[in-house]
C-alpha cells in the first residue's frame, strides 16, 4: 500500500516537476473503536507549482473528511503568507498505523506545515499539536486531547501546543460495578487539567490560539503584517450615491402605499444614519423599508390569480433585460468594475431565485412576499451598477482566468461545507453557505463570474462562521469579543492593501455596515449586533483578498525569526477555566456546544444590502 501511495506521488510529481518542495511533521489523534487511544500520524506536505488542487491520500483510512482538513489548510495558509492559492497544487500523505477519527483536528498541523513548505521552513520535531483550523487563521477547540497528549509523550514530544481554552478538558468513562450476581454500566465524566497531566509525562503543555502562534513554537519564526489604516470618509461621496438613490426611490413608494409604521421606522432610522455619514448603513435600512413597501403595494393592488400573474412577468421582463445587460458588461469587466458589475449579478440572481419561491409557494401571501423580494432585488442591482458610471479608466481581465478562479472557489467552498457539516457546525449557517453556493453554481452556468465570485465569498464565509461559532455558551460571547477585535484590524488591514492598487468600494461598503453593528453592539450589549459585524467584517476582508487576486495587487509576506515570542502566551489559573466543560466522547473530536444568539441575520433574508 505504501508503495502504491509513493508511486502515485512520484506520478505526480512528474506532471508537476517544477519548484517541488517537501515537509514532514507528526499529528496526533484518535484511534478508532471502543476504547479511546491516541495515535501519532506522520503527514507529508508537498507544494509544487500548479492550479489549485489539493491532494490527499490516507492510510489507512479517516472517518472523517481529511480532504475538507487539507483545502482548508492549504488556502488559510496562502491568506496567511499573502500568497495567491491558485499558483499552487498541495499534496499531503497522511499516515498511521490504525484507522483514526479526526481528520479536522490535523487541520492546525497541516497548516503549520504547508506554511513551512512555502517559506522553506524544518519544523521542529519534538513540538505536537492538535486543533482544528478556522478560514481566518485561529485555532479551534478539538477532543481527545489527554489520549493524543499520551501518544505524543511517548513518541519524544517536548512541546505540546493545543487550542486556547482546553486546558480543563472532560473525558467520559465507562466504569462497571457488580453488586452481587448483577452488572452495572455507567457513564462517569471526569476533569483533566492537560497541563498537569504533561507534567507527569514530562511533556510542556501550551494553549495557542492562532496559527502565527504555533508556527513561532516550531519553527522560532512569525508572519510579519502590515498596520494599515483606511479612511472611511473619502468613500463617502461613492457610498452616498448608493444612500441618495435608495432614500428616493424609498419615499417614492412611500408616497404610494401611505403609512406603514415599521417602513416608517426604518426610514426615520435610515435617515439619521445618513446624519451620521453611514452611507451604506443607511442604503441597507432604505431597502429593508423598501421591501416592507413593495408588499403592502403588491397586497392593494393585485386583486386576482392574473393580477399576480402579470406581476410576476413584469418581474420576469426585469431580470431578463438585466441579464442581457451584465452579459454585455461582463465580457468587458476590469478591475475596478469586477466587484459592482458582480454586486449587481449576485443581486439579479437572488431575485431570479426569490421570483422562483412566489411561483412555487402555491400560497397568496408567500408569493407575494417572495415576489416583493425579487423585485427589490432587481431594483438594488440597478442602484449598484448606477455605480459604473463613476469608474474613469479601468484595466480589462481575462475572462478565461475569471473563469477558472470561479471553478477554484466553487471547489472551495464545497469542501468547507462538508467540513462544516464532518466536525458538526451550526446547521443555520451552513444551510445558508448551501444557498449561497448554489446562487454561485447558478450565476457560473450564466457565465456571471464576477458575481459568482462574490456569491461564493458569501458561502466561504457563513460555512467558515459555522465552525467559528463553536463554543461552550459559558465563554461564547468572550470568545466573540475577542474575534472582533481581530477580524476588525485584519479586514482593515485588507482593504488598505487593496486601494493602493484599487478602489474597494464593496468592501469598504461592508465594513462600514459591520463597523455599525460593532458600535451598536458596543452600546446596547446586544450579541446580535456583534454576530452581525462579525459577518460583515469578515465579508468585506474576503472580498478585498479576492479583489487583490483578481487585480494581482497582493504581495507576499515576510517571516520574522524572534528569540521570544512575539504574543503573550495564555495563562489560565484552574481557578478561571474549570467553568468550560468540554465533554470529550471517545471515537468523535466535535464538541457538542450551545450557541444563544439566534442569529437574526437569517431572519433578514439577506437583507445585506
């Protein structure tokens, strides 16, 4: 079998020859069957130069998906170094010497390692690890750690790296009892504190909780980043084009249908954003009031199955003759068009899918509803590509290449949906991330790669968030706060990049609709709020890297060597964490975990506009 699998890799090889680089490095996990045991893993990471493939080959075989694990590794890994993923293939051997369960708690190793094979760096090999990898470079919590700290403690670990906050883990035995010619099963749930338990086995126990982090305790070297900072009103003359068409049109239909107190509210509430210079912020508020509008408008005036059924052509007519235009431009798209023309395709697909729901729903007041979003959503893409007129000059891009960089992400996001799904993610954001994806399919088979790029940005980030938002309920909102912080400077730090080369509209749309909620969420405590500028952050940093891709603006990160750490390593008394009770069930790494924030971001029905 081994043999095989070297074979397979040299055949490889040899289609892909050039810069061909190799890092080895051991994983620990989980064996299968009934009695939990760790297993050392030995992973090969090879990087040659290619287009985007990911290979993986296990043996034996995983019970849950490696290959979600490896493309995840290998783009976060590219983010991280500001590389451009699609200039690459990665092929990783994963090895052991019985089947394992665990595939996502490999995800740091792996990406540890591809980072070592694209910076020509020898991990260490007396330093282990376990933790899964989140999209945005953090760390996440896994299972079984005091039988992979075992195994590793046996195989010569000196250093043993594990996710911030695992410290205190549980783990569920089975203990028999006889009392007389009986036999009682019980399950006993019993604390570990992994740090004292390494001491025992003389082995230094670490929580981290990025990758930047691991990567210093393996190597001795850190990712340099740039502090960048963006100036948010010199955007507002472009952003308030968006707000002053959406406020027309809004109190335009306002005129018509009369008073609806909720319309009204998000108007008056829009308008003092305006005040406020929220352009974008404003423009979201407009179009949700516009909705509210449209179907007390639909609900006066169609009286009868031919009056809706009209409406539903007239809708119809819409899209056709903006699809007929996007094609148009689509063939002439350039750099700094690539993400309004895109704006308006994502749009103009969602209302061709909501125009779909009113014609299925078989109800009266479904299809109106779907129909008042569907014709909302053909107007918002109006008001986007209004935009184009504003671009002077623009640098024209490979539609070929459009093309196949839309094929990359759609891969990309599968694999991160069923990796959401392997490591139990939460079911509402993935099942969003399956609709976006499926707008991206529908808008790639029209040939609308921009906008299908954007769809698919939508999904990586709400299939990345579904894994992310795994958390004990007792340390989530913490948890929350602190990736707030983070995603607000890395999203800022993106669009910064980004101008230099051009003008981030989109993104800066975004982030100024997350910083928003962010400061909402500052005032009111509302974990709501702080979901939704999570969201948006992320979106706008994601968009401004693929406008970075796609205008091959990026440049490349440099490695630091520093004989100290360049972070403060945690430091948790028992005292502090033995309130996080993560129960470990042997042969499965996912955490079962609540999440009380009710996420009213689904309840918007994408209202991100």
């Amino acid at each position: 079998m081994k043999k095989a699998v070297i074979l397979l890799l040299a055949f490889m090889l040899i289609i892909f020859p050039v810069n061909a680089k190799t890092v080895n490095i051991k994983a620990v996990a989980v064996k299968s069957g009934e009695k939990p045991e760790g297993a050392v893993i030995d992973i090969t990471v090879t990087v040659t130069d290619g287009e985007g493939k990911v290979f993986v080959s296990t043996s034996p075989y995983t019970e849950i998906d490696m290959q979600g694990s490896a493309q995840l590794a290998a783009l976060t890994a590219c983010d991280l170094l500001g590389l451009d993923f699609t200039k690459y293939n990665f092929y990783y051997e994963i090895e052991a010497d019985a089947p394992i369960v665990g595939g996502p708690s490999a995800g740091g190793v792996m990406t540890v390692a591809t980072i070592c094979v694209l910076k020509n760096l020898t991990p260490r090999s007396d330093v282990f690890m376990t933790g899964m990898i989140y999209p945005d470079g953090y760390i996440g919590p896994v299972g079984g750690i005091p039988y992979k700290l075992e195994a590793a403690a046996k195989s010569g670990a000196k250093i043993f790296l594990i996710p911030e906050g695992q410290r205190i883990v549980y783990i569920t035995k089975t203990v028999e009892e006889k009392k007389g010619p009986f036999v009682f099963i019980r399950q006993v749930t019993e604390p570990v504190d992994v740090v004292e338990l390494g001491k025992n086995l003389g082995v230094k126990v670490i929580e981290v909780e990025t990758i930047e982090q691991a990567l210093w305790y393996y190597t001795g070297y850190t990712i340099s980043k740039p502090q960048l900072k963006i100036n948010l009103a010199k955007y507002s003359d472009i952003l308030k084009i968006l707000a002053t068409k959406m406020e027309n049109e809004t109190i335009n239909l306002r005129n018509v249908v009369g008073e609806v107190k909720e319309a009204d509210e998000l108007i008056e509430k829009a308008k003092r954003h305006l005040e406020e210079r929220y352009y974008y912020t404003a423009t979201s508020e407009f179009f949700q009031a516009k909705i509210i509008l449209r179907k007390e408008y639909y609900s006066k005036t169609l009286k009868s199955d031919e009056d809706l059924e009209n409406a539903f052509k007239d809708v119809e007519s819409e899209i056709a003759e903006l699809k007929n235009y996007l094609r148009e431009v689509e063939d002439n798209v350039g750099v700094e068009s690539f993400q309004i023309v895109g704006a308006g395709e994502e749009r103009v697909a969602w209302a061709e899918k909501y125009l779909e729901n009113a014609k299925a729903s078989g109800n009266w007041y479904s299809a109106i509803d779907y129909l008042a979003l569907a014709k909302e959503r053909v107007e918002s893409a109006k008001v986007w590509l209004s935009l184009l007129q504003t671009i002077e000059e623009d640098v024209p891009l490979n539609k070929g290449e459009l093309k196949k960089r839309t094929e990359f992400y759609i891969r990309i996001v599968q694999s991160l949906i069923v990796y959401a799904n392997s490591v139990g993610g939460y079911s509402n954001l993935i099942d969003r991330a399956e609709q976006s994806l499926q707008i991206a399919q529908n808008l790639y088979n029209d040939g609308f790669y921009s906008g299908a790029q954007i769809a698919c940005m939508d999904s990586m980030v709400e299939a990345g968030l579904a894994v992310e938002l795994i958390a004990p309920s007792s340390v989530f909102e913490d948890i929350l706060k602190s990736k707030l912080e983070r995603v607000e400077k890395a999203a800022e730090t993106s669009i910064a990049e980004i101008e230099q080369a051009v003008t981030p509209i989109l993104p800066v749309a975004y982030f100024e609709f997350a910083k928003s909620y962010y400061e909402s969420y500052m005032s009111t405590n509302d974990v709501r709020d702080a979901v939704y500028a999570l969201i948006y952050y992320k979106l706008s940093e994601r968009l401004a890297k693929v406008m970075l891709l796609v205008s091959k603006a990026y440049e490349e990160r440099q490695i630091i060597k520093t004989e100290i750490p360049p972070f403060t390593p945690s430091e948790y008394s028992k005292t502090s964490i033995e309130r996080i009770e993560y129960i470990e069930v042997p042969g499965y790494s996912a955490l079962v975990c609540v999440i009380a924030v009710g996420l009213a971001y689904y309840k918007r029905k994408k209202s991100r506009r």
